[in-house]
C-alpha cells in the first residue's frame, strides 16, 4: 500500500493492482473526502469485485492525484470509478493511472517507480 493526495488531503491505504482494468475510489473515502455526490457523472459499465461479483457503481470522478517522494512531485488526473462497497483500502490505482504515469510496480520491493516531470525516477515506498 502506498499513499497519494488528492482533494488536497492525504489518503493512506492505496493499492496499486496491475490486474484491475479500473481505478477506484469506494464511497467511504468519497464521502470521507467531502465530495458531493453532484460530482458524480454517469458510468454505464458494470464492475466485478475480487470476488467476481458485481458491485454497486455509483459513477465517476475525475481527481487530480500526486504522487511523490521526498524530492519530486507528479501530479496526474485520474478518473475513478465510484463503488459502493467497503474494502481494507480506500483507493485502487489498476492499468489506467499506471499506464498514465508510464509507473512499473516492484511488488517484492514494496516499491512504485515512475518518471519525474524533470527527468528522474519517483520512487514511491510502501507504508
């Protein structure tokens, strides 16, 4: 788990999954964030959860979302999907945010690496 801030506040608890085909917010956090359920737009998809059930999608959001080190900062505006189911995370970063920052996962490192804006790699260290 990494954390990342959108909506100017930190959110802890963030999984990357190279296998998700989505990236997710679930309601708790939306709500938690203050965000107003008229941000929502429509999402006409269905989503299946880990499991392989379908969640309930409520719509979805576009965040701009930064990720950082302790030197550089990139920021990026992701679209999430909105479900409403709990989960032990409050955010999943799947394929699209991943192939957007152009970031590999090292999953036995505990890492994220992605490109700087100025040239460099941001390494991002799980908590």
């Amino acid at each position: 788990m990494i954390y990342v801030v959108t909506v100017g506040r930190m959110v802890h608890k963030v999984l990357m999954d190279q296998r998700s085909s989505a990236d997710v917010i679930f309601w708790g956090t939306f709500t938690s964030l203050q965000l107003s359920p008229n941000q929502l737009r429509p999402y006409n998809g269905c989503l299946a959860g880990f499991a392989g059930d379908q969640v309930e999608v409520r719509g979805y959001v576009e965040l701009r979302t930064t990720f950082s080190d302790e030197s550089t900062t990139r920021t990026i505006t992701i679209r999430y999907i909105v479900v409403n189911t709990s989960s032990a995370y409050n955010l999943l970063l799947g394929r699209p945010s991943l192939k957007k920052l152009g970031a590999v996962a090292l999953t036995a490192h505990m890492k994220m690496k992605l490109p700087s804006p100025k040239g460099g790699v941001i390494t991002i260290k799980s908590d």
